[in-house]
C-alpha cells in the first residue's frame, strides 16, 4: 500500500505542476521541494498538495459554465440550442440522460471524486509530518473542507455514493446508506468549522474558511429538510459579518468581488481558467447591449452554442425588479439592427456581466457558490416551514426584496405555509439564476418533475430527481448498486 501511496503522490506533483489557476490562492508558488518522500515534512510541499485538491474542485473554465447548466437545462430557467453542447443540452432539456451522458460522467463523478482522492492523500500523510501541530490541524481541515463540498454535491446529485475516506482504499466499494451519507457530511462541517480561520483571516483568498463551511452545513439542512438545524445554521453564518451588496444590477461584475456576500466562490481570470458562461449567452451577432451602452469587443468570444432563456420564467418578474436587468431582452447586431429577443423562449442572461478585459473565451467574473442572500433565504425558508407565515421570514425575504427595489410583502400576504413556501421559491428563483441552484431548489419542493411535465417533457419521471450512476463506475466497482429507474 505505501507503494502505491507513494505513486499517487507523485502524480499528484505531475498535476500540480501541469496547473495554474486564479487569483490569490491559485497563483501561489508552490513547485519548490516537491520531492516525494518528504512531501509532507514542509509547507510548501503540504500545501502544494492541498492546493491541488482546492484544484480539482474549482469549476471555472468549462467545468464552471459546464456545471451551471446541467442544473438548469433541466429547469424551467434555462435551455440551449447549436455547437458543440447541443447534445447534452438536448439529453438534459428531454430528461433523456442516461448512465453515459457524458457530463454527468466526467463533471458530476470523476471530478470530484479527484478531487475527494487528493484530499484524502492529505489526510492519509499529514498525521506523520513533522510539520508543527498549529499547521498540521489547518491543512487537515481544509482537505476535510474540500472532500466534504465533494461529497455534498455529488450527494445532491446521486444520492448516497460511495464514501472513500483513504486513498489507499480498495476499488470495490458500496455506496453508503442514506444515514451514513447524511451523518458524515454533518459530522465534516461541524467539525471543521472549530479548526478553521474567521472569514477574511484565511491564508490566501480562496482558503477554506468559517464562514464557508457554516454555510455548507446550512444548505446541507435545507437540502435535506432539516428545518430547525437548517434555521439554527443560517443565524451562525449571519452574525459572521457578511451582509448583502448594496445593488444587484453590479454585484457580479468582476470590479466587485471579495464583496461582503460572496461566501465561497470558485474564482476565475482572463489569462484562463475564466468563467466561459457569457460566451453562450451573447446572441449571434451581438454588438451593443442598447440599456446599458456595453459594446462588444473583438477580444470575446459568441459561441454557436446558445443559452436561452424561457419567456415563463423572464415575465414571472415583479414590475420594477432590478434582478431582471441583468436578462436582455433586445441587442444591437453587427448590421445596426435592433434585433427583440422577447417572445421566442430567446431572452439571455447576462448575470455573469462581460468582462471588458476579457481574454478570448475567458472572462475574470468568480462563480459565487454560496452567497448571503442564499442564507437569508434558507432561513426564512426553513421558519416558515416549522411555524407557517412568521414576520422574521417575511423580515429576511424583504430584505432581499428591498435590495431589488421592491415593496414589502407582508404576513397577511400569505395564508398558509404552503402559499409563502410558493413564494420563496418564486424569489430564489428571480435571485439565483444562472447561479446552479434551481435543480435542486425544484427538487426540495417537489416541483422538479411537475414542472418538467407542464413544459411538455412527458419523459420525466420520479426517479429523475436523482441522476444515474455513470455506466464505467458500475463496471468498475460491481458492489456500487444503479439508482432506480436507470
């Protein structure tokens, strides 16, 4: 087993030294000292590994805008047409995928699971450096950190999968049951949030840090209908000191980041790996966006693959939302014609705003994973699910409200809780689209199937709530058992 410890390690040297990436913690120097068999008595050598498995689960660069719409393809949101996604894009909008789509196979499987084993490489070496304890303690919980966010998310995919805790596990392994799989994302994010720095303390932006794993474990509550825990977890993350972006209409151009919102964020530059959703969104032919005056540049991209929005989803806005100014609905093309995007399932979401010094395809926007505004929300969720309408739910979603410049809404709006649990899920999804949450926000409240099925998918069925196992892990591993229904 040491041997092939010892291979593992190496090549994960082979990919840290293949890899560079975003900002502060990814433009780190870490390619001094890698020598294997002490790897892990320096610093530099611990964290060159930790990096690596921060590495594997940042989605920017296709993984990013890749990631983005597997989770609303699905939805009522969003849909594509043309270039080279259309395929998945089509298995995705019919509810056809299968156990070889391939982006279910490489993004929501393989990926994590690289990034699950090279924390787990971590955590099998790093009890036996000599680094200090101090040292030792922090890069452990930001490896659990990193294998934890792994695990939910596949979790939120799959269901229970397998959990590998070592590296130096065998092949064969059986996923684990519901509890268990519940109990060790649960045990992981309290845990670590003792060991972590305070938001805004860790080593290098782009750290694990307090404030991230608290909101994981909230949204981990929320996922799984544990009200009063989910509610319990939203007020500790809220008296962190994060607070919400003054307007929404700026809080996602790339002059704003490190805003007080953002909790995690997987980062993104222009000299690649970039946040590449823009390039989809962009009409054909696109030259000025007439409301604000932006003008296309040569240094962009406008792809053949085309992400469009419903007409049901852009009208369902309030009059006067400022959350609907970051869709166009018209353009100017290269020929000087105003060209309307209205009425045609055709209107595009420009959330992830251009970035004027972007390189080719790569634009510098972070992806926000979790923000403020998703915490204010889990909470007024989960209250109202344990005492129906309540004026601290009412409190925190017109605070939301107020940011898009809108009224009030008030108690005696909603008499019962089913009406406001209809509510909040209408403001997530003004708030969070083009964001990778309405897949499952549509699957909590038990509208992901129905809602398919108004829009005509008659292919979706309940077992699509979860997606399949891909086919080479089941031929790999016999004791990993298929989802139903695939």
């Amino acid at each position: 087993m040491m041997k092939n410890n010892k291979i593992t390690i190496i090549g994960l040297i082979f990919s840290i030294l293949l890899f560079s990436g975003c900002e502060d913690l990814l433009k780190e120097d870490v390619y001094s000292e890698l020598d294997p068999d002490g790897l892990f008595n320096n610093e530099i050598g611990a964290e060159a590994v930790l990096y690596s498995a921060y590495a594997e689960a940042s989605l920017n660069d296709h993984n990013g805008k890749s990631f983005l719409n597997l989770e609303e393809w699905c939805t009522d949101i969003e849909w594509e047409t043309g270039g080279g996604e259309n395929q998945t894009a089509v298995q995705m909008i019919n509810f056809t995928w299968d156990a070889s789509t391939g982006w279910i196979t490489d993004l929501m499987w393989r990926r994590p699971y690289r990034g699950v084993r090279n924390a787990n490489t971590i955590l099998d070496n790093i009890d036996e450096s000599t680094l200090p304890d101090a040292s030792k303690k922090l890069i452990k919980a930001e490896a659990r950190f990193v294998r934890a966010t792994e695990y939910y998310y596949m979790y939120t995919s799959f269901g229970p999968v397998p959990l590998r805790t070592s590296a130096e596990e065998e092949l064969e392994l059986t996923r684990a049951t519901e509890e268990e799989m519940m109990t060790f994302l649960e045990t992981e994010f309290s845990e670590i949030i003792l060991d972590l720095p305070a938001p805004g303390s860790e080593k290098l932006y782009g750290r694990a840090h307090k404030g991230a794993a608290a909101a994981f474990l909230c949204k981990f509550y929320l996922t799984t209908k544990q009200w009063q825990k989910c509610a319990d977890a939203a007020e500790d993350v809220m008296g962190m000191g994060y607070e919400l972006y003054p307007d929404f209409r700026e809080l996602f151009k790339v002059e704003n980041e490190r805003n007080d919102e953002y909790i995690w964020v997987h980062q993104a530059v222009i000299e690649a790996p970039g946040n590449l959703y823009i390039n989809g969104a962009f009409p054909i032919g696109f030259a000025v966006e007439p409301k604000s005056g932006f003008i296309w540049t040569s240094n962009m991209r406008n792809w053949a693959a085309q992400y469009r929005l419903y007409d049901s989803f852009y009208n369902s806005f309030e009059e006067g939302d400022q959350r609907k100014e970051l869709i166009i609905s018209e353009y100017i093309n290269k020929q000087g014609e105003t060209v309307s995007l209205l009425n045609a399932n055709n209107t595009r979401s420009f959330k992830f705003w251009p970035d004027v010094n972007a390189q080719a395809n790569h634009h510098g926007n972070d992806i926000p994973q979790i923000r403020y505004a998703d915490i204010l929300l889990a909470r007024a969720e989960a209250l109202n699910e344990l005492n129906g309408p309540n004026q601290e739910s009412i409190d925190l979603i017109n605070k939301i409200r107020n940011r898009a410049n809108l009224d009030d809404i008030a108690v005696a709006d909603f008499g019962s809780k089913e009406a406001l649990r209809d509510h909040i899920l209408k403001e997530r999804g003004w708030e969070f689209y083009s964001e990778r949450k309405r897949r499952q926000d549509l699957i909590r409240h038990d509208k992901f199937i129905s809602s398919a099925q108004e829009r005509g998918i008659t292919n979706a069925q309940a077992h699509h709530v979860r997606m399949p196992i891909p086919q080479i892990e089941i031929d790999a591993n016999p004791l990993c058992e298929q989802n139903p229904g695939y």
